[in-house]
C-alpha cells in the first residue's frame, strides 16, 4: 500500500538496520545496547474504526493497534449489555482475522468520573468500567488499559483536590484488583495506565507519582501523553519555544513508564486556548525527539508501542492523522532524530 502524508511517498530506508522490538510492558535490560532497538510504532483508532480494512493498513505498514472506547459510543443512549459484547467481539474478530498487532484500550473518561467526591457516582463509574475491562481482556486481551484519573477540571487550588485525589487512588486500586482478576482467568498479564492530563489530578511527573503511591497502586503504570505534557495545571502556559516539558515528565517517572500517547502541540497560550491540537510530531512546538527517543530507551527501559495518538481520518489533512502518516513521520522523523541524538552522544 502505498503511504501518504506529507512527505514525499517514495519509501526509504531507516538510517541504520535496527531490530523492532515486539511491543511488551517488560522492561528492557539495563545493560542492553540500545543503539540498534527502534520500537514498533502504533497508532491509536476509534473502536467504531477497527474492522478488517484498517487492521490490514496497519499490518501492511507495520502499525500497531490501539483502541479509543470513546463514551458517545460504548455510552450511547441505544447502547445494550448485548450490542456492547457484539462490538467488543467483532473488534477481536477483525484483529485476529488480520494478524494485526493489538496495544491496549484507552478506556473512556467523560461520562463517568471515577474521582468523583459523591461515592454512589464513583462506585458507578468504577462498575462501568469494570465492565469494558472484561469485555476488552476476554475478546481482545489487551497489553494495557490508558485510564484519566479524573473528569474534568481540577486545579491545585481547588479546596476538594485532595478529597478527589483520595477517591481517584480508591477507584484505581479497585480496578487494578479486577485487570488481575481479570487476567488470573483469562491467561492474560494486562497493566493499567493512568495518563498525565493538563489541569488534573496527574498534570506532571511529580502529581503522577503522588496519586499513584498508595497501596494497591504498587503495579499501576503511566501513559505519557507528549502533548498534554506541554499544558501545567494551574495556568502557567508553556512557551511555544521551550523544550522540555514532555522530556522532563518522562525522566521523573522513569520505569514506572507503560505506555505512550505521542502527539504535538503549540504549547498553551490562555485559559480558554490550551491549543492541545493532536498534531503529528514536527508539526509546531518543540520537543527534542531525538533525545526523548534515547531517554525512553535507555533510561526508562520501554520497550512497548511508540503509539500515536493523533485524530484518525481515512484521507491526510496536514493535522488529522492517518495509519501511514504517522508511519512516514516515525520512519522520516522521529527515528532518523534517534539516530542522529546517538551519533552526537558516540554511542
């Protein structure tokens, strides 16, 4: 198939022979040359968005699969226990169907708050999700679940924050409870992953791994989102031309890293415009690729899915993303910047 973005399509060859690692939440060996590694790339699809044509565009490129629940539609008001279970198994179906590569599953976060200060609220949401966990391992048998540790807005300032901290960790120890349940039965070794959201109860490294240290949360990892990383919570935006911001979360959580949301932004320019655009990396904003690239490598030892989270179209706009852009931008820019950050170290 041929690729398309905004590059020239005419493949080329990556700067050096690397050996793509099989996605896995294992950590990488400390003493392990990483000069030669590249990860596989991923990108992150609509559950309404997985079915045999686009599991056969990602095998064809050499993508990973990761699957967004959206709300508006494991939530929908039509939406049954039957039609969920028939959608859960027809997203396994195709997958298998393709040999494609499946990540994990961003569980969806609008709805229902899982931090919510009202306990009835929260149990709810915590049985909602409960729910799409076990669908998702029987049919799909996930490496991970991407989970928001709250709904909405929280500021550091807000007099509940800590109060909505307490019943965040209540319901992440809960869920974890169950993915090992969950995966007791089903042969299954899935993690759960709380992902860094601008103005949230995680907003940076140092918030992550404050909600995450209690007990029952020993096993819960973080995603990283690049993107959000470029917003702070209580309204001290990032300059456009600073560096650093998702390098700077990636180096405090070090191996406590299981997944990636990679996308770019312009950085936050006010309130009312944090300009969290989802863009393609290299697409406004600066974040030194190459160097983030050696860091996740070696210092944080990953060794999972370089996945995109960048708006999925079947057509490449210049902003929306498709399977084969963000390969052409992995294979023609963020890779080549590896290679180029590992020449400069004279490793």
């Amino acid at each position: 198939m041929a690729a398309c973005g905004s590059n020239d399509d005419n493949s080329t060859d990556l700067p050096s022979s690397p050996t793509t690692v099989a996605p896995t939440t294992q950590l990488g060996d400390p003493n392990e040359p990483i000069a030669n590694l590249q990860l596989k790339p991923g990108k992150l699809i609509s559950i309404n968005q997985v079915n045999t044509t686009n599991c056969r565009r990602a095998v064809a490129v050499g993508m990973c699969i990761d699957i967004m629940a959206s709300d508006d539609i494991v939530f929908a008001a039509d939406m049954n226990d039957t039609r969920l279970e028939e959608l859960f198994a027809s997203c396994g179906e195709a997958i298998r169907s393709m040999n494609a590569d499946f990540w994990g599953l961003h569980l969806p976060y609008q709805t229902y708050d899982i931090a919510a200060r009202n306990e009835q609220s929260r149990t709810t949401a915590v049985t909602k999700l409960k729910q799409l966990i076990e669908l998702t391992i029987r049919h799909l048998h996930p490496q991970h679940f991407v989970i928001h540790p709250n709904t909405g807005t929280i500021l550091t300032t807000d007099s509940d924050f800590a109060e909505r901290q307490a019943q965040s960790r209540k319901s992440l120890a809960e869920l974890q409870g169950f993915i090992e349940t969950c995966n007791a039965q089903y042969g299954t070794q899935t993690i759960l992953c709380v992902e860094n959201c601008a103005r949230s109860l995680a907003y940076d490294g140092e918030s992550l791994l404050d909600l995450l240290d209690a007990q029952g949360l020993e096993q819960v990892r973080v995603c990283l989102d690049t993107g959000h990383a470029l917003i702070p919570l209580n309204g001290t935006y990032a300059d456009p031309l600073r560096n650093g911001d998702a390098l700077d979360v990636l180096r405090r959580i070090g191996t406590r890293l299981g997944t990636l949301h990679i996308q770019q932004n312009p950085g936050a320019v006010g309130q009312s415009d944090p300009l969290d655009k989802h863009l393609e990396p290299f697409s406004g904003g600066l974040i030194d690729w190459g160097e983030f690239y050696y860091e996740l490598l070696k210092n944080n030892r990953y060794r999972g899915c370089f996945l995109y989270e960048v708006s999925f179209k079947e057509r490449y706009n210049g902003e929306t993303s498709t399977i084969e852009s963000a390969k052409n931008n992995y294979t023609r820019l963020i890779y080549p910047a590896f290679v180029s950050t590992m020449t400069a170290k004279g490793e």
